[in-house]
C-alpha cells in the first residue's frame, strides 16, 4: 500500500548500503519516467499500483474500461487455465495486459513462445467482477473466471 516518501527514504538510508545518496526528487522521476507507470505518488505518499506478493488494498484504482485482456500462458499451463481460471500465484492478484504486444512481452520472460489468452473483459465486468487498471498497459484481478478465457487465434 503507501508509504510516507520519507520513511521510504530513511528506511533505504538505514537499511541498504549504496542508497545514501537517494532523495524524494529521485523518487518523483522514477514515478514520472516509469514506462509501465507502476507506481503514484499523492500527497507526500508512495505506492506500487501491481506485482506486490503481500496483501494490500487497490480499490481506489480506476475501474477498467476496456473490451478484451490478454494473458500469456505456457504450452504446457494452457488445458489447466481453460478448465480452472486465471488465478494468482506467485502475486496477490492476476496481472493482465492491455495489448497481445505487452502480453507476448510479459509471457516471454517466463517462456520462448507463449500461448495468449483472449479475455472477454466487458462481460466479466458487466457481471460484477473487479478489474482495474493498475498501469499504462496493465490490468489487475482477484481471479478471472474460465467462461471469459478463450486462446487467441492467430
């Protein structure tokens, strides 16, 4: 969640050697240069918007207003997605890309040819389920229900 930016800094002052020298305007632009805009900065507070692997609240995140999500799987994790869902693992919450682009990139850290998922965002939204835009190009959920999740075709 947020942290006050000067207990971030003497946190990292105190505890990390090597980070003597940051300060809040090294902050501010790593905020304002993050090509992903993974974190936000509000009223001398800061916070990661995804990929935290700890509990925090993210409903004051705006709500998706978007059509299709796209996720990237393994060959081999395909069948167990389309039967079961899209559920968190290693994070709190299941990481979603705007694009097949920014899908194919975040499936290729894992593999070399990742299968995308085409999710129907706009009916998992229209039934109630929560999704929010966490980045420039990225979404985050509880969980996705197998009815939104189909291969994409190519």
């Amino acid at each position: 969640g947020w942290v006050d930016i000067g207990e971030l800094l003497d946190a990292l002052h105190i505890g990390r050697s090597g980070f003597h020298w940051l300060r809040e305007e090294h902050l501010v632009a790593m905020v304002e240069t993050d090509p992903k805009g993974r974190y936000q900065i509000d009223g001398g507070m800061i916070r990661a918007t995804y990929g935290h692997t700890v509990d925090v609240t993210l409903d004051d995140l705006p709500i998706a207003d978007v059509d299709v999500l796209y996720y990237p799987v393994t060959e081999e994790e395909l069948e167990f997605v389309l039967e079961s869902g899209l559920h968190p693992s290693d994070r709190k919450k299941v990481h979603l890309s705007g694009t097949i682009e920014k899908a194919m990139e975040a499936g290729k850290v894992r593999t070399e040819n990742p299968v995308i998922l085409k999710i129907d965002a706009k009916s998992a939204i229209k039934d109630g389920l929560k999704i929010y835009k966490a980045g420039k190009d990225v979404y985050v959920a509880d969980s996705i229900d197998k009815k939104y999740i189909s291969k994409l075709e190519e």
